[in-house]
C-alpha cells in the first residue's frame, strides 16, 4: 500500500489513481494545489494538469512542476480539459481519477473523505458544506435550479452537481461519451452515468474562499445548460 499522508490510514494504493487538475489563468494557485497532492502521496507522472489556453504563466508553472501537462492553445472549456484529462488517464491505464480544481478552494486533506468510500461508488462527488453561505444570490438561485433539473434527469437527487472535487471510475467511460465542453459537462455526466445505472455517492468536502474570481458566464453558461439538458430529456 502506498503511503498516505492522512489522520486515518487508508487502504487504498494511490499508485493507481491519478489525478486530473482542468486549468484556465491558475498561475497564482496551481502550484500550491499539485504542492499539496505530491506531498499527500500522489505520485507526479500521475497527475495530469490541463492548461485550457491561459493567458497567465499556467503553462510555465505546470512545466517546473514535472507533472503531465495537457495543453489547449486556445481556451475551450472545462468540459473540454476534463474530458482531454480522463481520456489521458486512461491511456496512462490508471482506474480512477481524483479531479480538484486549481484555485486551491479544496483542501487536498479532503482527499481522505473520497478514499474512506472508495470501491462504493463510480462517480463521488464533494458536496461544499459552507456553499450557499458564500454565494451572490444569482448564482446560487442559478445552483439551486441545476442541481433540480439535474436530479429530475438522473433520477438521482444531487445538491452540489457543479463541484468541481470528485473521484471518478475511469470504467464509466466504457459507456458514457461526453460531448459538452464547458461548465455544464459536470452535470452531463452525472445525468448520463445515472442513466447507465452507474453508483454516485456523495461526501462533505470543506471550501475556502479567497475572493477568487469565477470564469462562469451566468447567462452564456446557464443557456449552455438549458440547451444540454433539453438535449438530453429526449433520449
């Protein structure tokens, strides 16, 4: 068992798990948030970060790191950098995938609460216990109808669909493609592995709040959803 740097000994051989990290103008944060899963015990040619066309220096950062780097040379979205970073795990033939955002709002310690559960589920997803409390009153009404329209598509009830902290199985690809590439492919796969019968489970995950800027377009972002989800109430 490879180690791990946690208060609980788990049973779990972080050797097998990789973790995919998508990455837009992350230059301030991203090397604190790959700092923190190297010293958890993640191991570096495990760790896939995908640079989706930054404008900052993301891409030099993640270079020093000498950690695996996906690159979009413009800015295409991050469904597009997660789907990018689950089909590299999968040629790199890891099993499961952590995914964590870059602007370091998930303490990686966190990390324990997904591993405790792994095996029980193919897609655990972080639901952010101090959400709402930190949210502008759009989006959070914005969150409160996604994660509605999201659990009457699945069939699975969800509360916090848009977090970005989860441990996928890497299997649940074998029959789920993606075809969306931006904020609304979270929701596209979880209503589509629902839909496949596949377990989704969810634990507490803490977020920290810095003032950081979001990249969400309310209104450019919820059409995109809206068009997604008509897509998919037909099939």
């Amino acid at each position: 068992m490879t180690s791990v740097n946690s208060e609980v000994e788990l049973d779990v051989d972080l050797s097998k798990i990789g973790v995919v990290i998508p990455a837009y103008n992350a230059e301030k944060t991203i090397a604190d948030v790959i700092g923190e899963l190297v010293r958890y015990g993640f191991r570096k040619r495990n760790i896939i970060a995908v640079n989706d066309g930054s404008k900052d220096r993301t891409e030099d950062v993640i270079r020093s790191l000498n950690v695996h780097m996906l690159k979009h040379e413009r800015n295409i979205g991050k469904g597009a950098a997660l789907r990018d970073g689950f089909a590299a795990a999968r040629q790199m033939n890891l099993k499961k995938v952590i995914v964590i955002d870059a602007d370091s709002q998930h303490r990686v310690s966190d990390v324990d609460a997904f591993l405790k559960v792994n095996g029980r589920y193919d897609i655990t997803i972080g639901e952010r216990t101090n959400i709402l409390a930190n949210m502008p009153l759009d989006r959070m009404l914005t969150n409160r109808i996604v994660n509605l329209v999201v659990s009457l598509l699945s069939d699975v009830r969800t509360t916090d669909v848009q977090c970005g902290f989860r441990y996928v199985d890497l299997k649940i690809f074998d029959n789920v493609c993606l075809k969306t590439n931006n904020y609304q492919t979270e929701s596209e796969l979880f209503i589509k592995a629902a839909r496949r019968r596949y377990k989704i489970g969810f634990v507490p995950v803490s977020t920290i709040y810095a003032g950081e800027k979001s990249h969400i377009n309310p209104l450019l972002d919820t059409w995109r959803f809206i068009n997604m989800a008509v897509r998919l109430l037909w099939r």
